[in-house]
C-alpha cells in the first residue's frame, strides 16, 4: 500500500442501543478520530476500509442501526482546514503524519 492508496472517510452512526453503540464506537476509535459524539474521521487504505466495515457489521443490527461512510477523496487531498466548527471543535489527524 502506498500513501497514494489511503482515502480519508467520515464515518456517523445512528443506533438506538446503547450496548451496540458503545462497541461501535470503540471499534471506530481504533481506526480514527472522534469529531463529534458520533461522527469519526478515518484515514484507511482498501484493505483497512474492508476490515472495518467487516468489523462494523458484525457489531450492528442491520435492521435497525445506520452507519454513514463518507468517502472524502484521497488523503493527500485531504485538509483539515475542510472542517469548519461552530463552537468547541476536535482535534482531526493532519494528513501530512499518515505512516503507511
């Protein structure tokens, strides 16, 4: 995998029970930044990517729990600056210290 590979991702889930969404949450924060309560941002190459949808589907019930992947683009495309804060604001990896 080259740096050319990895895609920079929002990932926001919406699930009614607590238990689930707590794993959920805990498995995004394996592979990226919290930004809001529900909202991460994730820095993955292909294979990453599939290992967390695997890993995310697993955990939720399909009839009842929605996960958002938001596919922003190539990494080296990707800014920090494209999120703009009303308020308290999180910190976002910059995407010039990704380490492949």
């Amino acid at each position: 995998m080259t740096r050319a590979d990895v895609r920079r991702y929002v990932v926001a889930y919406d699930i009614p029970d607590d238990r689930r969404r707590a794993s959920i949450a805990k498995a995004l924060q394996a592979f990226g930044d919290r930004i809001q309560f529900s909202v991460f941002v994730v820095d993955a190459g292909p294979a990453q990517m599939q290992r967390l949808r695997i890993r995310l589907e697993e955990l939720m019930k399909a009839r009842e729990d929605s996960v958002l992947v938001l596919d922003l683009g190539p990494l080296e495309l990707a800014q920090a600056k494209r999120f703009t804060y009303l308020g308290v604001g999180r910190p976002v990896t910059d995407a010039t210290s990704f380490i492949v």
